[in-house]
C-alpha cells in the first residue's frame, strides 16, 4: 500500500513537508486506541535468532533509524510501533538552532537517493533531554548522535560534544559522535587525526566518568580515503570507542542516473540512499578486516532491500540503519529485513 498509494501522494509534496506531514500523521494515528496494536500487528516482526548484544547492550533486532529521521526524538514511541530494533535521534547541539534556509531536501527518484543540507536544525539538547525523560516505551534502545553548533568554531568544538553529552547522558543509551555531515562549515575538518583524537578524549573522560559509562561511537564519511580509514582505527583504539557508525552521506555524485544539470542546480548536501550502498559497504568491510572483527560497526548506507542489509551484515556490520531506504521502500522495509534474516 505504502509504494502503490502513500508515496506517491508524499512523492508530489516537497520532501521537507512530507516528512513533517508523516509526523503528524503518525503522531495523530497513534492517538486512536487500537492503531498502536495495529501498527505493532503488520509491522514488528520479531522474532528470538534476531537479538543481537553489542557494546553491552541487549538488542531485539539489528535493524534501527538512522539519525536525522527523528532529529528532536519528537516520535520515539511511535516509530517503536514499527518493529525498529533502535532508533538513533539527532543530530543534537547544545542550543536550539534552525539549520540551513529552506529548500534543504531534495529527492532524486530515478537514483532513489536523498539530497541534504539540513545543517543540524534541532530544538537544542535540554529539550530533546526533557523530551526523551516523558517518553513512554522505555524497552526501546535510543542512541544520541551530538554535533556542534554552527556558530561554535572548530577549536571549541569539544565544548560542545561534552555539553550535548552531559545533557542526554541519563536520556539514551549510547551516543554518536557525528563530525562527518557535510552540512555544517568546516565540521569534516575535525576527521583530522590530532582534533578527533582530542575532541574524542574530553568526552570520553567525561563518559567513563559516570557510575555507568554509555557506549561512544564515532560516525564517520564514505568520503574518507583508506589511510583516513587506518587513522580512524587508530583513534578508535586510542580513545576507546565502542564502535564506528559506517557511514554518513557523501559529497559525491558519481555515477547518478539523474541529469547532472539538476543534481548540479540542487547545490551542496549529502547525498543518501542506493548509490551509497556499495561504497558504504566497502567501508565496513574495510574497517571490520583491519580491525580484525574487534570493533562493533553499524552499517548504514543505501539500505533498500532484505539483501543489501545482508550485504551490510555480512560486510562486517553488527547492526544496520535506514533511512533513505525506509523513505523509498516504506516501514514494511523493517519487517522485510527481518523475516529474512529468521530465513537465514
């Protein structure tokens, strides 16, 4: 129903309008008693081969929500309505911010993939904190992806990874540090070896710190080269990390089937969906083999069907995300993937 009727209507909105009217929609939907339990019937397949216990935690299945979906952790009970094994919610600043000017998402259907510059618009980390403390459904595994504010420059910018940090530390269950977006000035900058590392260090103080330490990831481009590749390992073992989300979206426009005179007239973003799909798989499995299996990577990256998670999963992925994929292939996506993992 979904592909045939809903995403053609949404198809014809701009991009940004049907995501917000999706929200409202569900957040509406789940309001009328029973449409939780209906929601839960077509869409959370579940099933006990699909647990997965990574970084200390306990999974019901490896498929989550990537960050960006539910930037404000505005619609975590619904979305757990839909059979996500986790949903990651950000990417969160220490203040409120707006983002980048309207229009900033575009769809390219003919490559089914996303272009972004969204610029980390977020309702600012104390309300994303309060917001996830009155959640309901406190089964479902929330991870916090943080980034900086626009206004922070870059040598400040631990400051603000430790204050997203503090604020959402006894709201989620692990985070994401996200450097990698292509939407922020200068924010890939601190991929760099000596700022990462640093950047990394004064969180993760301030994580292993607390009676409980949360998971610390690191989300990394598809851009980056396999000596960046190498550096990131290297700063994964300095730092402690817990794992690596492989990977954000890519300033590259290779190899698209749209006209390049429109992808070129939509301007800078990040592109998403099916042609990052085997670059982002290259990555993992890079990172899996010269980690020698020892560092958790979830797999994110042009996530459109049952096989490319099993790409993802059998790449070197502990767990997987969509995004771009859920918008393109719809919620029954999930259940999809995870009937076939059950086939084996």
């Amino acid at each position: 129903m979904y592909t045939s009727l809903v995403k053609p209507l949404l198809f014809n909105l701009d991009a940004e309008r049907a995501h917000h009217l999706v929200f409202d929609n569900l957040r509406r939907a789940a309001r009328v008693p029973g449409t939780p339990a209906l929601l839960r019937a077509l869409y959370d397949f579940q099933h006990p081969s699909l647990a997965r216990e990574v970084f200390g935690l306990k999974f019901p299945n490896p498929v989550g929500l990537a960050a960006g979906f539910d930037k404000n952790a505005a619609l975590t009970d619904e979305l757990a309505t839909l059979g996500f094994g986790f949903v990651e919610i950000g990417t969160v600043t220490p203040r409120p911010q707006p983002g980048n000017p309207q229009p900033r998402l575009f769809r390219l259907p003919q490559d089914e993939a996303l272009v972004n510059r969204m610029g980390f618009n977020n309702d600012g980390a104390a309300v994303v904190a309060a917001r996830l403390a009155r959640r309901r459904n406190r089964q479902l595994i929330i991870g916090g992806n943080i980034g900086k504010n626009k206004d922070t420059p870059n040598e400040r910018a631990a400051d603000d990874y430790v204050a997203g940090f503090e604020a959402l530390a006894e709201v989620v269950d692990y985070f994401v540090v996200n450097v990698s977006s292509p939407n922020t000035p200068n924010l890939r900058q601190l991929q760099e070896k000596k700022p990462l590392i640093e950047l990394l260090q004064q969180v993760q103080a301030r994580n292993l710190a607390r009676a409980t330490p949360r998971p610390l990831l690191l989300k990394i481009a598809p851009d980056l080269t396999d000596s960046q590749l190498d550096d990131i390992l290297e700063i994964a073992r300095e730092t402690r990390l817990s794992g690596l989300v492989a990977t954000n979206t890519t300033i590259s426009r290779d190899n698209l089937r749209t006209a390049p005179a429109y992808v070129a007239s939509l301007g800078a973003g990040g592109l998403s969906g099916r042609p990052l799909r085997a670059r982002a798989t290259e990555v993992i499995r890079y990172l899996h083999r010269n980690s020698d299996g020892g560092l958790p990577i979830i797999g994110a990256g042009g996530i459109h069907s049952a096989a490319d998670a099993r790409e993802k999963l059998d790449a070197g992925a502990s767990l997987i995300q969509l995004y771009t994929g859920f918008i393109y292939e719809g919620p029954a996506l999930v259940s999809r993937i995870n009937r076939s993992l059950v086939r084996g």
